[in-house]
C-alpha cells in the first residue's frame, strides 16, 4: 500500500511543483523521513519505556495483521471482486 501513495505523490507533484523541484522535494521528504528513521532508532535503543511500548505495539499490530490476513481491504474505495 505504501507504494500506491508514493506513485501517487510522484504522479501529483509535477502538476504541483514541475519536474525539476518535484525531484527536489521528494527527496527533501526521503530525507527527513530517513532522519526519523535514525532518530527514532537511538530514541528506542537508549530509552526502555519507549522500547516497551513499541514491542508491545509491534506484537499487538502482528496479531491484528493475523486475524485480518483472509479480509480483503479495497483502494480508493472500490471492491476488489466482480459480481455476476
């Protein structure tokens, strides 16, 4: 799914913005995204609580990802099958 909003964004900011600071911007925004990445990881590896809560996310997100593997979400809000 995350690759859907990433086409989307790619396709929508040259209308926006023009090729030249599309690019610009996008990997402005691939940078702070990686810089939260990195900054998220020191936060979870010198801070306990913080790395708690987030293992205890995890496995909780795990297990929803569980139950709800057979259900069927559609994009942009249409059904995924044909009726007949």
């Amino acid at each position: 799914i995350q690759n859907v909003y990433t086409v989307l964004l790619w396709k929508y900011m040259p209308y926006r913005y023009g090729y030249k600071h599309t690019i610009r911007r996008f990997a402005a925004l691939i940078k702070q995204i990686l810089d939260l990445m990195v900054l998220s990881a020191g936060i979870y590896m010198d801070n306990q609580y913080h790395r708690i809560l987030v293992d205890d996310l995890v496995e909780e997100a795990k297990t929803i990802l569980i139950l709800n593997e057979k259900d069927s979400v559609p994009l942009w809000g249409k059904d995924n099958h044909l009726d007949y």
